[in-house]
C-alpha cells in the first residue's frame, strides 16, 4: 500500500484564535472552516484544528496549557534567528536556536497560544 500524510487534526479549545494565529505568524491558508473546525494548508501537509467537545471543554480551565507529545515542524526560508526575535517580540515562548553534529538545519522550538509545540527549521 502506498500512502501519503494528508492532514493533522489536533483537538483545540479555541479554533478561531489558533486560526489566526497560524496565518498570521506562518502565512498558512484557510481551506475551509466552520464553528468547529478550521483546515489549513501548510503545503504538503494540512493541519487541520478540531474544537474540543463541550462536554470536555467544560472541565478544562481557561488558562490551561495543553501537555502533547505533538510538535509541528515548518521549515523556513528567512534567517532563523530574525525569526525567533519576531516571534520573542510577540510574546511567543520560543526556546533557544540548536543543532546536532552532522545535521543539515538549525531548529528552534515555540509554542502557540494552546500549549502546542511547534519547531522553525532552517536550513544551514
């Protein structure tokens, strides 16, 4: 069988606010969108923000940060480090620039407004 990764749905409490924030700070497109849901196009892949069922939502704080082990990678084509200082000027939580001995890219990991890691990618 041969496949390709299409999309990735998280399951979010606030659709509209990740909406934004996305096209926003990554440029990414709306596919489609409705009051639970909202598909955006990240080039090869869609990532796809799902509303957390209101039976659930009921019983998670407001200001809780979510704890997953999901971390969206976007390779970019601008200096890393301009990046990490625009995102850092918007109050964006974003972690030190690393890399790894024989690897082609410097990584820097954020967070967007729910808790969700994501990573820039640059290559070298």
């Amino acid at each position: 069988m041969k496949t390709v990764f299409d999309t990735i749905i998280l399951y979010v409490r606030n659709i509209k606010l990740l909406r934004d924030f996305y096209v926003e700070n990554f440029n990414l497109k709306v596919i489609e969108q409705d009051d639970i849901w909202v598909l955006l196009n990240a080039g090869n892949t869609n990532i796809g923000f799902h509303k957390i069922g209101e039976k659930y939502l009921k019983q998670i704080d407001e200001n809780h940060q979510f704890d997953n082990n999901t971390k969206m990678v976007f390779e970019i084509d601008e200096n890393i480090e301009a990046a990490r200082k625009n995102f850092l000027e918007k109050n964006i939580p974003m972690r030190e620039i690393k890399t790894f001995e024989n690897y082609d890219f410097w990584l820097c990991d954020g967070t967007d407004l729910e808790g969700n890691v994501f990573q820039l990618k640059k290559r070298k």
